[in-house]
C-alpha cells in the first residue's frame, strides 16, 4: 500500500465544497468526500471529453443497422422510446393504408391501373422518411455517445 502523498487528488480545494485542501489528507474536512475517489471519477469523464458512461455507450453501426432493417428500431436502441415507438406505429399505420387501398383499387379494372402509381407513390414517400429516421437515429446515438443525452 503507497503513502498518501504519492498521488495528489487535487491541487488546493475540494471540488465539492471548495474547502482548502490538506495535504496528504484523503478525505475532504469540511464535507468528507473522498478526494482520491472523486478525482478518478473526474478522470473517468473528463478523459473521455464529456462522453457517457461505458454502460451507455452506443454503436454508431448497429444503430443505423436497426433503422434500416425496421423504421424506429435504431431510436429504440439509443433510448429514445418515445420517438422510436411514434415511428414503428406510424410506419405500420400507413403501410396498412397503403396495403387496404391496393387492395380495394386492385378488385377493379380501373384499380389495376392505379395499383402501380399508389405503390410508386408509397416508395417515394418511404424513401425520404427512410433516409431521415436513420440519420436521426444515428444522431441519438451520437448524442448519447458524447454526454448530450
């Protein structure tokens, strides 16, 4: 076991308190914090710029993997269940719409006319919707990653 005066927890005050630190005193006199556990802590965050725990951390990749194989899964993943589940039911509620409406213009002559504009028009719609679920879950990700979540 090292001597006390080995590792210096801080340079002069307390980070909690403020209180003038003694040398070679491990905890804090006026509040009774642990100064040397307080000073790893400190490292822990501040050596990683701010970023989350270890626990928290999110990858960037298996986030975006989960957006894009369902639209909501990849906010799911970065802890954002509000808006992960708005997505997931969103997407299954116009998908169903998109499904009822092929299948009553498909009953008809007309219908079959129009089946292939509604699905080109749900692609095009999907697409931009697609695009913008995965960057924005990515960024959650991202978020959580630097401490801002």
């Amino acid at each position: 076991m090292g001597r006390m005066s080995e590792t210096k927890p801080f340079e002069t005050n307390c980070p909690k308190c403020g209180a003038t630190k003694v040398e070679g005193e491990r905890f804090c006199l006026n509040c009774g914090k642990d100064l040397y556990a307080l000073e790893s802590d400190q490292i822990g965050t501040q050596g990683t710029g701010g970023a989350a725990p270890s626990g928290r951390h999110k990858s960037i990749g298996l986030t975006m993997v989960l957006a894009i194989i369902f639209p909501g899964l990849g906010h799911l993943y970065a802890g954002r269940w509000g808006r992960g589940l708005t997505i997931m039911v969103g997407f299954i509620l116009v998908l169903l719409a998109i499904i009822a409406l092929i299948a009553l213009l498909g009953a008809s002559v007309v219908g079959l006319l129009c089946v292939p504009l509604v699905f080109i028009g749900g692609v095009l719609l999907f697409l931009p919707f697609e695009l913008w679920q995965i960057f924005d879950a990515v960024a959650s990700s991202a978020a959580v990653n630097s401490g801002r979540a």
